[in-house]
C-alpha cells in the first residue's frame, strides 16, 4: 500500500511539474510576410535537389520567381499554404509550412493536402 501511494504522489508531481514548466511558455509564429519568404527559399532549395514529393526536381527557372508572384493562398489553424506561379512553366506550385517555426511539410501543384484539417 506504501508502495502504491508512493507512486501515485510520484505520478501527481510529475504532472504537475509539467504543467508549470509551459505556464509562461510563449510560440512565438512567423508571420505572413515571413512564410512568403521561407516559401521563395523552399523553390530555390526544390531546384537544387529532388526532396521526394512526387514531382521531382524543380526546373533551374523555379529559382527565379518573382516575389509578386509568390502569395498567401492559405491560413490555416497551424499552417501556411504559399502559391508560388511560374509563369515561364504556367504552373503554380503550393507550399504547405508550419505557421509556428516556418518548417516546410510538403509542396505540390494541387494546393490539396490531404491530411489537413
């Protein structure tokens, strides 16, 4: 019985010591202008190596879009999705990133991510 109340004691100040230690924890998300430019750099890199998305990798061309022609086509609950048009292909390429650290997910020539709420 010692041992079980022990533990329970043990378990209730864990949970405790979690939830103070992100009580005056901040995110601190990168804003709109910012995803445009995190988008701009993810078309640079996409050119220069072929990251596993379906498409391959981008045409040299993709690294020269216009920042007018990259745009906000999303805010979502914890996401960004950036359309970047390539009027030289005539394509649009979407840009699925993390609105909290800018971290890029996925990209694609649809704008549909699937496992999107």
């Amino acid at each position: 019985m010692k041992k079980l109340a022990a533990l329970l004691l043990m378990s209730v100040l864990g949970s405790v010591q979690l939830v103070t230690a992100h009580e005056d924890h901040e995110h601190a998300y990168i804003t709109e202008s910012a995803a445009l430019v995190v988008a701009q750099k993810a078309l640079i890199q996409l050119t220069e190596k072929d990251a596993g998305l379906g498409f391959g990798k981008l045409p040299a061309n993709w690294a020269e879009v216009p920042a007018k022609n990259v745009k906000l086509h999303k805010n979502g609950d914890g996401y960004y999705i950036v359309a970047a048009t390539n009027d030289a292909e005539g394509k649009t390429l979407y840009v699925l990133l993390s609105s909290e650290d800018g971290a890029v997910y996925d990209a694609n020539f649809t704008g549909e991510f699937q496992k999107l709420k």
